[in-house]
C-alpha cells in the first residue's frame, strides 16, 4: 500500500460543497524539473466554484482535486535543471493548474517561487495567482503611470485589493469601489483616500465629483453587468478599461460608440494565459516575465509598498465555509485552508 494524504476530491462535475475530504495517493515520481511541495496554505478562489462544475474555460480531468495557490515547503526536486533556486527545505509558493487543497502537490519549478525571508508563508499563497492578475491587468495591460487615477471595483476582493496596493506602489491614485461600511472603514485604515461606498452613494457621482468631470485613466473591473457600462463613463479620455472577471454574473457587451465618442480603450487581462490555462498552452513562452512579475511583487512587500492580506484561516475539512466567506462576498483579503 502507497503512501496516502488526505485531499478534497471532485470525482464527477457538482457544485462546489458536494466535494469530499479523501484519503488518496500522493502525487507520483517527480518529472525532469518538477518540484514536490508539502503544503501549509492553500487559497479560496470564487472562480473554483466554475472550475468543479464543468464552468470554466479549461476542465481538469476528472477526479481532481481543485485549488491553484498553494504555499508551502520543498520536500523532493526532480531531476535536470530547475527553473528556480530551490533546494529541499526551501519555504515556495506556487501557480498550479489544479490540486492545490490536499497535502502534498507537485509541480513543475517555472512556477514556484521562494518565500524571501522574513515574509509570511500565508500571505504569500495568494501573490503568484491573485496578486499577478492585478500586476498583469494594471502594469502589463493597463500600463499604468505614476499620478493617474484608477477605479478599483471589488476593491476588497482577492483580486481587487492587490490592485489598490500595486496602484499606490507605483505612485497612482487609487479609486477605491467597496460595498458596506466595514470594507470601506477597512480601506481608510489602510491609507486610502477615495473609498466609495456604494450602498451610500454612487461610483459615477463620486468620480465626476472628485475630479471635476474629468473622470480616471483606468478602470480594474471585476465585476462587468452594469458596473461595466457606468464605468466607461467614469474614464477620461485615453482612459483604458481592464476586464479582469464577471463576479456580478452578467457578460456584458461594449457599446462601440462610446469607445469611439470617448476616445478610450476596452482590454481584457487573462492572467491563465500565461500560466498555461489559456485555449493555447503558452505557460513556458510567459514563464520568465512572470517570474519577474512575482519577484517585482516580493520586492515591493519586503519594502513595505504592498501588503498582502489575510482574511481567514481555516482547516481544510472547512473548505465549504472557506468558499462561503467568498461568496457572501465578506472577505477582506484571502480566505486559506491549512491542509
């Protein structure tokens, strides 16, 4: 009999809480370059709820067991050259395409990354996935400039707190669009100038307030349905609208007029493009300017200009209240199991 972990396992497309916590063999041998990771954290993603329904864009084969950011400790490295100076001890975190909510993962060393000393392992599990996708949406897609002003939806969010850090890292104002008063409190402990409470006044009201109807350079939207088109009004011209995801539900459609009578851009940032998870698998052609994304990130964090954010800490047999923290949309930050 094999060695055995324990994992959560989606056996056939379900939702998310129909999952089961297994006892199942450990990965297998390492290949040329992979790494063997004992995990600490794994991270809560909304988008996993797409993943184990069948949702998503790409369909692991089945079973599997879910999750893509995981931190943890090296336990083997495969043989050849690695991608990463890692040895067996090292504190990593890493991008998987799936696997990441059981105890052991392996995975190839493109995309782990060391832990700097002195940083947090928790924290961490969020920087190559969520973190990336607001560095990619805003300094890779956007490109955005020191002294712009950017409107941040879900400012509170996995993905949406990242950007409001990484703007004010680079010198850029952020706008920060938050749904109660405990988020935006939050926000203005954090340093924040332009919180919006939605549920006390409107995003569009308080842009065209804020800067005397000139409206933001960028717009980081996680939300699309109606945000979406409000939004494109709250650019100035040149204005550049960075579709990052669709938490609010809807697809919504660009209204091509608007584009042209406002002189502004519409993009879109797939941050599993570069990770593999594209409709073309393109994780090596990206593999270094990622690596240099994430050690950006870490750089940052060491000096103090970001601070990634811890929600909550949970067991991983609460892997169903872990994702409903997520989608009661009440984290501030990542939610973590600890396998």
């Amino acid at each position: 009999m094999g060695e055995t972990m324990r994992a959560v396992i989606c056996e056939s497309w379900r939702p998310y809480d129909e999952m089961e916590l297994k006892s199942v063999p450990v990965p297998g041998p390492l290949a040329p370059g992979e790494v063997r990771i004992g995990v600490s954290h794994a991270a809560v993603s909304w988008a996993t709820t797409l993943v184990v329904e069948g949702k998503y864009q790409r369909k692991p084969t089945l079973p599997f067991s879910p999750g893509a950011e995981v931190s943890g400790t090296v336990l083997e490295l495969g043989e050849g050259p690695l991608d990463a100076d890692l040895k067996v001890g090292d504190r990593v975190c890493a991008a998987l395409d799936w696997g990441g909510y059981a105890e052991q993962v392996v995975v190839h060393s493109r995309h782990v990354y060391p832990i700097p000393e002195g940083l947090d392992s928790g924290p961490a599990t969020a920087i190559p996935i969520g973190w990336m996708t607001a560095y990619g949406g805003l300094m890779w897609r956007a490109r955005l400039q020191p002294g712009e002003k950017v409107l941040v939806h879900g400012a509170c969010g996995g993905v949406g707190l990242p950007a409001v850090d990484i703007a004010r890292a680079v010198g850029a104002e952020p706008f920060a669009v938050v749904r109660g008063e405990a988020k935006a409190a939050f926000l203005r402990e954090r340093g924040v100038e332009h919180v919006i409470d939605t549920t006390k006044t409107s995003f569009r009201d308080y842009v065209a307030e804020a800067t005397d109807g000139r409206g933001v350079d960028v717009v980081y939207d996680t939300v699309g349905e109606k945000v979406f088109h409000d939004s494109l009004r709250c650019l100035d011209v040149g204005g550049r609208h960075i579709v990052i995801g669709f938490v609010g539900g809807g697809i919504p459609s660009v209204p091509a007029n608007i584009l042209l009578l406002k002189n502004i851009h519409v993009a879109g940032f797939n941050m599993g493009q570069h990770v593999g998870w594209g409709v073309k698998d393109e994780r090596v052609r990206w593999a270094a300017d990622y690596r240099a994304g994430v050690e950006q990130l870490m750089d940052w964090w060491k000096a103090g200009r970001i601070a990634p954010q811890v929600h909550a800490v949970m067991p991983l047999e609460d892997f169903r209240e872990g994702m409903r923290q997520v989608t009661d949309r009440n984290a501030i930050g990542r939610v973590l199991l600890t396998p």
